[in-house]
C-alpha cells in the first residue's frame, strides 16, 4: 500500500512538472511569447514551476533553433528520475538501457497524453467560451496539429471532424507505445 502510494504521488509530481517543460518546449517551437512580465499569461504560471530544472540546463545545454533542448531534457530527466526512483522502491532490476528506454516510451507517453487533454480542451472551449484568452492559447496548441489533417478530410460543413481523427491517431499511438512497454 505505501509503495502505491509514493508511485501516485511520485507520477502526479513528475506529470505535472514534465508537463509544463514539454508544454514549455512546444510554445518556444511555436515561438510563442511566454510574457514572464505579464501578471496574468501562461508565463507566470509555467516559468516558476520548472526555472528551477531548465535554467541550469540552459547554462550547459543550448536550444537549437526553435527546439527548446533544456526543456525537453529537462522532462526526460525527471521521467527518467521517477522510473529509478520507482524501481528502486519496488527492487526492480538495476540495469541503466531498461531505465533510458522506459523513460523516453513514459516521456511520449506523457506528450501524447497532453495533447489529448489538449483536443478535449479545445473541443470543449469552442462550444462554451467562443473568443476567451484561454481559448485562444489553446487553439494556438492544437491548430497546427490540425491543419494537416483538415487538408486531407473532406470538408463536411460545419462540423469540424479533425479533432476526432487527432484524437484517434494519438490513441493509436499511444496504444503502439503502451505495447513497447
């Protein structure tokens, strides 16, 4: 029982830290303005919560181009950090490739699992809060996801079909990966 819940608590905190330093590494590679001067943008919640892992990366690790290498560093290491951590509770194996292995399968699994998340946001926001800031965000996210796949389906009108294929094929990957595991 007390193993269950330190891998509940440990998985909760590393999601949501290794989520934000991917979220992080998406909105650079959109370009996006994180605003650390403005008192209510996405900035002031992300860079507080993961300045503490990414700064000092950035000290050794630089981005190339518009990939943001110490936040997806970042993310892995605290993946990773969480599969030794976990195996060494349970008194699993000690070898290192089955810890690199897990956390980059765990680590896309947790990508794939946000842009989920992200589509049902998305989805939801369109019927609820037409022309909100934070719709606007989110459809920042998700629209370049999208675009590809409204070139190849027939436009049906006015229902938006593409967000169901998205969210389809990010099922099926993250099945794929969950069978790798």
């Amino acid at each position: 029982m007390l193993i269950q819940i330190t891998n509940l608590i440990l998985q909760v905190l590393v999601s949501i830290v290794a989520g934000a330093c991917l979220l992080r590494c998406y909105l650079q590679w959109l370009a996006f303005n994180l605003g650390s001067g403005q008192s209510k943008s996405i900035g002031s919640y992300l860079l507080p919560l993961t300045n503490w892992i990414i700064l000092p990366l950035r000290r050794v690790i630089p981005s190339m181009g518009r990939f943001d290498t110490s936040s997806f560093l970042a993310a892995y290491l605290l993946v990773l950090g969480k599969i030794i951590i976990q195996s060494l509770v349970i008194g699993m194996d000690l070898s290192i490739a089955p810890w690199l292995i897990n956390a980059a399968i765990d680590l896309l699994d947790l990508a794939l699992s946000g842009l989920v998340g992200l589509v049902f946001v998305s989805v939801i926001l369109t019927w609820i809060s037409s022309g909100s800031q934070i719709q606007y965000l989110v459809s920042l996210l998700v629209e370049p996801l999208l675009i590809p796949i409204r070139r190849v389906m027939p436009n049906i009108g006015a229902l938006d079909l593409s967000p169901l294929a998205l969210l389809l094929g990010l099922q099926i990957l993250q099945i794929v990966l969950n069978h790798l595991r």
